[in-house]
C-alpha cells in the first residue's frame, strides 16, 4: 500500500504521483528521487538559484530542480531546466541564455526513462 502524501497542493500530489508511476513502470530511479525530494516538507527544501546551475552544469545539460528555482546570480549558458516552479526573473535569465524552462511533468513526458536528465538539488 502506498504511503500517504501529507501535501495539500493537489498540482504536487498529482506530480509526485505521476513520478513514482514514471519511476516503476521505466525503471528510471530518477523519477522516484525527485518524487521523494518533493515531498519533503518545505522547510527542508533548499532553493536552487540560476548562478549555480551556471558554475554546475555544462553548457546543453537537461537538469531537474525539485522545487523553486531563482534567479541570483548570472545564466551563460544554453539549458534545459525543469523546476516545479520558477520565479519570473529565472524564466527570463534561462530565456536570455538562449535556454528553455519547463515543468517537470513536461520533461517527464519528454524523457520518461530519465536518460540525460541530471537531478539538481
């Protein structure tokens, strides 16, 4: 039986479902690690800022956030980032980089084996 999930945003719930599903039936572990990272309680979740996913990452990298992405410090570099929300000043330095912000659910749909796809927390 599956543990219940204490969360009352039912946009989460229903990713974080989606995700262990992901994570079973393609035998991506991935998934199931970004499921668990979301459903941590918010105050044990750390924000991601663009700067770091700048000094980390490589330049065409696809890379998860599972949480909120900000935008302190400089984007350089073209990325494929998906966060389960973003601040409105991160979408615009990912833009201006010449990179794409989406949704987790969207790169789920994209790359349901998770290949290529870094976990950034």
């Amino acid at each position: 039986m599956a543990h219940p999930i204490p969360k009352e945003n039912s946009e989460l719930v229903r990713l974080i479902v989606e995700l262990r599903r992901a994570a079973r039936s393609n035998k991506a572990p991935i998934w199931a690690s970004v499921a668990d990272r979301l459903e941590r309680p918010r105050h044990q979740v750390t924000p991601v800022n663009v700067g770091h996913l700048d000094r980390l990452t490589e330049a065409g990298e696809t890379v998860v956030v599972p949480g909120k992405l900000l935008a302190f410090g400089p984007l350089s570099k073209k990325l494929t980032v998906a966060a389960f929300s973003y601040s409105k000043d991160a979408r615009t330095k990912i833009h201006a980089a010449g990179g794409v912000a989406i949704t987790v659910h969207d790169l789920l749909k994209v790359k349901p084996d998770g290949a290529g796809v870094r976990l950034f927390a």
